[in-house]
C-alpha cells in the first residue's frame, strides 16, 4: 500500500536552526527499513515542509519509520491508490 507523507515544522524546530540536521540520525527515515520503503522525498525548505511516498503493508512500521520527523511538528499520513495502477487494471490504458 502507498502512503503520502506532509510533515511540517517551524523555523524554531527546524533542525537546520537547532543542529539536529549536523548529526546521521537526523532524517534518517527517509532511507526506510524493511517494513517501509521510501519511493521519494521531496523537501520545500522556504515552507519547512517535507513531502513523501512510502510503500508498506503496515501503517503501524510507517508511524515507527517516521515517528521522530513527526515530533517537531504536524504530520499527515494518508493511504493513496495508484492511480496508473487502477486504470490498466481496468483495462482503460491507452484507450
């Protein structure tokens, strides 16, 4: 199953303002485990918003993934269908 991921902070939480971002376990969700595979990340750092896709059959392993990114802020994590997907397995594609 497909997650998108929006995690937000503020510039006082930031981890570029309070040195988290200088250490290795600073994002290190964004390479995953093997309960959760990352497709993508894509940071909007004017905004402090992170945005992501993950693949995993537990959405209990994607709050644990991202479980320290979530505490600096807000974050929203919500199923997605592949919309590509759905449409050639309607039979749809090309048509």
């Amino acid at each position: 199953m497909l997650f998108h991921i929006t995690n937000r902070h503020n510039y006082e939480t930031c981890g570029g303002t309070t040195g988290k971002s200088l250490t290795p376990e600073y994002n290190r969700w964004i390479e995953g485990n093997d309960k959760v595979k990352v497709l993508g990340v894509w940071p909007y750092n004017p905004m402090h918003t992170i945005f992501a896709v993950v693949e995993s059959e537990d959405y209990q392993a994607v709050l644990d993934l991202t479980s320290d990114a979530r505490k600096s802020g807000t974050s929203e994590i919500v199923p997605v269908v592949d919309g590509f997907e759905r449409r050639q397995a309607q039979g749809f594609w090309g048509k």
